[in-house]
C-alpha cells in the first residue's frame, strides 16, 4: 500500500494541481483557464527545461550516493566562457559545444575531488559552488559578454510546429537517455548498487570511484548545457547565470522520490518533480499569488517531500530481518 | 510448578508483511532462570517473533504477558523499559562511537544531571569492568567500525546483559549471538548465560547451531513456516526429531561427501603480511581442494583473506593466481581474474539491502548480462531462479528486496553472488553463518561441486564441526601467524584448538 503510494504520491500531486488551478482560475478570478493553454504549457516548458535537463543529471548523482551544489555555478562559468569564445569569433555550435566541455570539465573535478580528498560531496561541492562562481566572474570581470551573433538565439528561441520550443525537445531526449541508462544499462546499475551501499558494491568488485567521477562529469556537462541554452536565451554570457538553480535541482530529484541517502530515484520521478515545481510557480502567478508566498510554498513541499523519504527509508530499516 | 506466572508468554501472535502471513498463532513461554531454546529453518520467522517482543514489528493478533500482566509494546523504548533486552541477528551498533560508549548507549554516567556531561574516564572504566567480568578481551576505547564482526557481538552481547538494574530487567533475548563467535567466546557466553539465570533472568536463545544448545536449554520452542510445531522441555526430543520438526523431513547427512580430483596449485601466497594484523602467512591452495581456516575471533583470519581479495591490500608478500603473480589492489582486479570473496558481514560489505534479490545475485557479473549494451533482464530473472532452486532461498522471488528476506537467506543471497560471477578461487569468510541445518547441507554440496569441478575453495569458519567435516586442509591461525597445518581426516577438535589458543 504505501509502497505504491510512494511511487505515486508525486504523479497524483501533479495531476491534483493541474485541475485545482483551472478550477481556481474559474471561481477565484471568475475567467477561463490560461492555463491549459498551449501557449502557457509551452512556456512552462520551456521555463522548466534548464532544471529538468540538470536534474536528470543530478537524478544519476544522487542515486549514486552523491550530491552537487556546484551546478549552478557551473551554468554561469560555461556560459562565460561559451559566449567569450562566440564573441571572439568561433561559430556558434563551436562555443556551445565549449560550454558542455566546461561543464564536463568541472564536473569531473568535482568527482575527482570527492574521491580523492575523500571528503563528503556535500562540502567539496560547496567549494565548487565558489570556485566556478569566483572563476566566471573573474574571467569576464563580473560583466555579462556581449557581442555574440544573432544566430546564438537559436538554441533557445527555435521552435517546431509553431509552439514545441527546441528546449522541450531537447529535455525528451536527454531524459529518454537517462531513462534509458539508468534502468537498462551497467552504468546504471551500478549507480543503484553504489549507492544502496558503497562498500558492497566496492567489494563485488565495482570500480566504484571510476564511475563515481562518470556520473559527476555526465551531470557537470548536462549543466554546462543548461549554460548554453541560457547563454542563447539571453545572447549574453551571464556571469550571474544559473545562480541558485543547485536548490531548484535538487528539489526536483527530491520531490520526484529521490533519496538523499542514495539507492533511489527515478527519471520519471525527477520530471514530475521538476513539472510540479513549475506548475506551482506558473499557477502562482496566474493566479496572482505573491511571489513570496510562493516561495514559502515551495519550501514546504521540499521538506514534505523529504519528511515523505525519511519516514519510508525508517519503515524498511526497521524491518531488515 | 508453582502458581506463580511466567516471566514471559506470548499467546496467539499472528503477523504478516504486505499479505504473507509470517507468524501465525504462534504460543511461546519463557520462565525466569531458565533458557529456551528457539529454534527452525530460516525464515521460519524467529526474527520476526522477536522483534514483535522487542517492540520493532506490532503483531496483527494476539498478546504478550509480562508476569501474567499484559504489555504492549509500541517501539522499542517501551520493551526496554518494561525489562526486555534485545541483542539482533543483524547487529546494530553506532559505528563511529568507541566500545565503552556503545555499551552505555543511551544510558551513560553522568557527571552532571543537569548538563548532561558525560564522565568519559567513569565510562570507560565501567566498560572495563563489565568486559572483564564476561571475559572478552575488548578495548573500551576502540572504535566499534573498526572491531570484527565477531568483537561487535561481543559488545551487543555486553550492552544487552548489562542493561539490567536491580530486577527491572527479566527477559533478554539473543538472535543468533554466536553464529561469528569461536568456541573459546562462546564458553564465555555461555558461561554469562548461567550467571543470568542464576540471577533470575529469562533468557530466549536462537542458534542454528544445535549442538551449542544442551549446555545451556532448558526449553525448546521449533518454528516452523510460522507456526509452533513444537513447545516441551529441552531433552524430551533427540537432535534427529528436532530437525525432522525444523524441516518437515528428515536430513540424511550433514556433509555430503566429495570427489575431487586434486590438481594444479591456484591459490599460492606467500609471506603476506600487514602487521600488526597479520605477518608472514605462507599457503596455497589447489584446484579440487577446500582449505580451512581455523582461528580465534582476532587471529588475523578476515584481515588475511581481506587482504588476497585486495579489499584492504596487504603491507608485503606475494600472491599468485594461476602461477601468475598478482598484485591485489582492488576487488575489481580481482573478480577479474576469477577470485572472489564472500565477506563476513553480509550487511556491511556484502549486499545492497533495498535493492531486489536479483540485483544483488548478479550485482559481482552485470557484465555478463549485458548485450548490445543492455541489460537483459530475462537472463537475469533465469539465473537467479536457478540459485533459488539450487540454494532453496525462500521466499523464491527475484524481485523482493533483499533485506527483507530472513538472515540465513540473504547469506544464501551472497553466495549465490560468487557462484554467478563464475570465480575459480573462492575465499569464503563464514559462508554458514546464520544458515540453518538443512540449507547449510546444500551449500556444503555446492561448495563440493565446485571444487569438483576445478576450483579452489579457501574456506574461513568459527565452525569447527564444519571445518573438520568440509576441509581437506586445516590451517590454524593465531595472533596473525599461521602456527599448524593439519590433516582434516585426522585431527580432532580438541588439537585444532590446542594450536588455536596455546600460550594464553
Ligand atoms: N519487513 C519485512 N517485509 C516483508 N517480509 C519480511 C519482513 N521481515 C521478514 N519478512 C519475511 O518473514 C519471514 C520470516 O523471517 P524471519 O527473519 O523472522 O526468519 P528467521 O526465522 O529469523 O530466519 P533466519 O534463521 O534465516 O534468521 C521470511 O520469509 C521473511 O522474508
Ligand atoms: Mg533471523
């Protein structure tokens, strides 16, 4: 029973909120729904991509027993350097391919660095945090890069059929490649094993650091991407950019049923996660609730969503035989 | 018998998980000064009637009776207060804290009430104590994570016999506490299990080592899927019935016998050392043979093969697979080369417990599920079927996280792990531990067709009955040294022991 409702409880809040605001929109406002138009899904869409797309990265990261703090800041450094690179003449696919080199880069560190330093995640990548951050301000002197060609919009701005944007798309397919590699492939199998327990997959003969780095480099390129969709959104580099997204990040693998502890997660989970955090912000506004409400509203469903984990986590603790 | 009531009866107890019925009326008596055996197969659901008694699980139907006055436990706060101490099958102690401190746990010497300061000079000195009084040669001071698996039962043993003031404690309940335990610790064990009746204590004893039982049972109750099938005092049935209650037939032998060719040597080490651990261990093994390992609980004996697998390398010394010298530094480079190492704390180092039972069968060789750069789930599901079957791991399903199955299954669970990953030299660190009578026949035959069919089995155990049954070899062990290596067909119990715990 309650492990079905686990594995629901995410799903059925999203649904919940997706009628409850057409309704209030009728009787509180007294017009019809904008929400559940096309124009204003696309736009969530498009507004969610960027978490989505380093969420599922970090889906993979926290499964493994990980997490990283430093995403955000990764955002903001590849689009600096992505857009210095735009701006002094490489072609535009060039310098967003730059950005998802960065981000790989970094995240690589991270994870070499966790093993290594053998320091807890949590702390090597809040100096992460400052270090990306601190690097992209410093390289373009805390200005945003201006000067880069038109066609840098495209990324962001294309659109198919009218109204699917290139982003949305772009999010189907990387989270049918998580899926995929989480649910049918060695990788991440291990990404489970490791973090269900780290010494017993070590001692069933895992190279767990080598894959422990795989996972942080696959979510420091997956930021490094969300950095070029932002850098195309703004056609700037945006030294500032992705700042606080770590949160949004996490919150998403969090509320989709993701552990902290590690050994659970899932794709799917991750999105609905993603889409209920922008459902609430995008219903707020419709709605004209205070952004500070708002804000109050996603905490709490962070520590509800937490509070959900821990309570189940305890239940089977408690039961090993 | 007297009018006076049992210090402790559970009457009816029915308890199922997720619709299967686990327990079901089940009766159970325990009287103070005396000790009752529990015994039955694995997943008999021994476990699981005690931790309903422990307040960890609450029973669907029926009652628990302190001294003739019904309690309910809603956690395990409420058992301990109402006198019911509990050691687990699984232990449960805080890694990071010191002996002294895990034994006080909850229930420190203050230095002052009001501040909570604890006098950490007092504690240790109060663990000393204790430990002393027991017998077991522990440091207060140590760090628990990094004590045996043996050590740390002899603290659960020491947090649970100590946790009585006055009379407030009656029952305590100790699932499993020698299955790591050496003969020489468990005559001490026994020996505090004397003292406690003595002193009024009702003690409940679950061991699947039957033969440990007459020294100390008065009752006997047998479980068997659930139900009670047997309650009367110890003595009034022989071994022979009691397993035929335990298994619903009877077992021809224990030890099934072997035809192994003896071949080529596949195993050879020599002059390892990781001092103060171990230092200057020289053996080999060959394909077709079992050799033993016998020691005392802090011989050196995890540490050494530890060591051979390359899960905490070795300081010096070689060792070669297959006539090739090979370096261990990682597992990952073991497993490679067809060496595998059931560990000896199957929570710790050996399974995954919130992933399915098949993950954890296959989790040593996902390689050899992958195609196309996929997993196939339809080989997995077929191969670990087929150690189901083989194994008798119950319940049979592939999907059931494995930490939910009873602690002899998820042992079966382990092994089945190593025998997937198709290893040809198989280090096996208490591959019994915690299985019962009738499974642990099929692993001993596993363990015969895999030396039949080639491979070397080094095989480390507290069991001496088992060592001297399945080895071809014995090698004793003591404070790091190999010190004897005995013929199994003719030495006796008595001489392994004599090398095991000479000068001391
Ligand atoms: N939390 C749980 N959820 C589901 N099933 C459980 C749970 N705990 C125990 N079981 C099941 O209950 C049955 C009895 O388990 P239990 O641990 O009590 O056996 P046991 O007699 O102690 O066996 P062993 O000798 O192997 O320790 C097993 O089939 C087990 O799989
Ligand atoms: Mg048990």
């Amino acid at each position: 029973m309650s492990d079905w409702l686990k594995r629901f409880l995410p799903f059925l809040s999203l649904i919940a909120l997706c009628a409850i605001i057409p309704l209030a929109e009728y009787f509180i406002l007294g017009h019809d729904s904008k929400f559940l138009t096309a124009g204003n899904l696309a736009a969530i869409a498009r507004q969610t991509a960027v978490i989505t797309i380093m969420a599922m990265g970090m889906t993979m990261v926290m499964v493994s027993g990980g997490i990283d703090l430093s995403v955000g800041s990764i955002v903001g450094l590849s689009s600096v350097v992505g857009a210095m690179a735009m701006a002094s003449g490489t072609p535009v696919l060039g310098g967003f391919l730059i950005c998802l080199a960065v981000g790989a880069a970094c995240g690589w560190l991270n994870g070499a660095a966790v093993n290594l330093l053998k320091i807890p995640a949590f702390i090597v990548t809040l100096g992460g945090m400052g270090i990306y951050r601190g690097l992209g301000l410093y390289i373009c002197d805390g200005n945003a890069v201006v000067g880069l060609p038109q066609s840098a919009g495209y990324l962001a701005e294309k659109t198919f059929l009218g109204f699917i944007p290139l982003p949305l798309l772009i999010v189907i397919a990387i989270a049918l490649i998580v899926h995929f590699v989480l649910s049918q492939t060695q990788l991440g199998r291990y990404c489970y094993a490791m973090g269900s327990n780290l010494e017993a997959a070590r001692y069933a003969g895992i190279r767990v650091s080598r894959y422990q780095i795989m996972y942080y480099a696959i979510l420091g390129a997956l930021s490094g991407l969300a950095g070029a969709i932002e850098t195309s959104r703004t056609v700037t580099g945006q030294p500032n950019g992705g700042e606080g997204y770590e949160l949004n990040v996490i919150a998403a693998v969090v509320i989709g049923g993701g552990s902290l502890s590690g050994g659970q997660g899932t794709v799917v989970g991750t999105i609905i996660g993603s889409l209920i955090m922008g459902v609430l912000a995008n219903g707020g506004n419709l709605l004209q609730i205070s952004p500070f409400i708002q804000k109050i509203v996603i905490g709490a469903v962070i520590v509800l969503a937490v509070t959900f984990d821990e309570f189940q986590r305890r239940r089977v603790e408690s039961t090993e035989a | 018998m007297s009018s006076q009531p049992p210090a402790l009866e559970m009457r009816g107890i029915r308890k199922s998980f997720a619709g299967n019925i686990v327990l079901e009326h089940v009766n159970l008596t325990a009287r103070s000064g005396e000790a009752l055996a529990l015994v039955g197969e694995n997943g008999a659901g021994k476990s699981t009637l005690m931790k309903i008694l422990a307040g960890v699980h609450q029973p669907d139907d029926g009652e628990i009776l302190l001294d003739g006055t019904v309690v309910k436990f809603a956690r395990p706060a409420d058992a301990l207060a109402a006198g019911v101490a509990m050691i687990y099958q699984e232990l449960s102690l805080a890694p990071h804290l010191t002996v002294a401190e895990n034994i006080f746990l909850g229930r420190e010497p203050l230095q002052s009430a009001t501040f909570g300061l604890i006098n950490q000079r007092d504690l240790n000195a109060r663990a000393q104590k204790l430990l002393d009084e027991y017998g077991f040669k522990l440091d207060p001071k140590m760090r628990v994570g990094r004590l045996s698996a043996a050590d740390r039962q002899l603290v659960e043993i020491t947090r649970a016999a100590s946790s009585h003031t006055g009379d407030s404690r009656r029952v305590i309940v100790m699932d499993e506490p020698t299955s790591s335990l050496t003969d020489r610790e468990v005559e001490e064990l026994f020996r505090l299990i004397r003292d406690l009746k003595k002193r009024g204590m009702a003690i409940i004893y679950i061991s699947h080592r039957l033969e440990e039982l007459p020294e100390i049972a008065d009752q006997l109750t047998i479980l068997r899927d659930g139900h009670a099938v047997y309650n009367g005092r110890w003595g009034e049935i022989g071994t022979d019935e009691m397993i035929r209650h335990m298994a619903g037939r009877a077992l021809k032998e224990i030890f099934p016998p072997r035809k192994a060719q003896i071949g080529d040597v596949k195993l050879r080490v020599t002059d390892l050392s990781r001092p103060p651990k171990f230092q200057h261990v020289s053996f080999n093994a060959r394909a077709g043979e079992v050799v033993g390992i016998a020691g005392l609980a802090g011989a050196g004996r995890t540490e050494l093969v530890e060591a051979i697998f390359g899960a905490t390398p070795a300081d010096s010394g070689q060792v070669e697979i297959n006539s090739e010298p090979f370096t261990a530094i990682h597992p990952n480079a073991s497993v490679k080369r067809g060496l595998s190492l059931l560990t000896e704390d199957r929570k710790r180092t050996g399974l995954c417990l919130n992933l399915p039972l098949s993950t954890n069968v296959t989790l040593a060789n996902v390689g050899a599920l992958v195609q196309g750069g996929r997993l196939q789930r339809k080989v997995e599901l077929n191969a670990t079927t087929n150690y189901i079957q083989k194994l008798s791991i119950r319940p049979p399903s592939p999907g059931k996280a494995v930490g939910r199955l009873s602690g002899g299954n998820q042992q079966k669970s382990l092994l089945a792990r190593w025998l997937f990953a198709e290893s040809r030299v198989f280090l096996l660190d208490e591959p019994t531990r915690g299985v019962d009578v009738a499974a642990r026949a099929e692993i001993y035959r596993e363990i015969n067709e895999l030396a039949e069919a080639g491979a070397a089995v080094v095989m480390v155990s507290s069991d001496l009955p088992e060592l001297l049954g399945m080895a071809d070899r014995i090698l004793v062990m003591r404070r790091g040294r190999l010190v004897a290596e005995l013929n199994a067909r003719q030495t006796t119990q008595e001489e392994v022991l004599k090398h095991a715990a000479l000068e001391e």
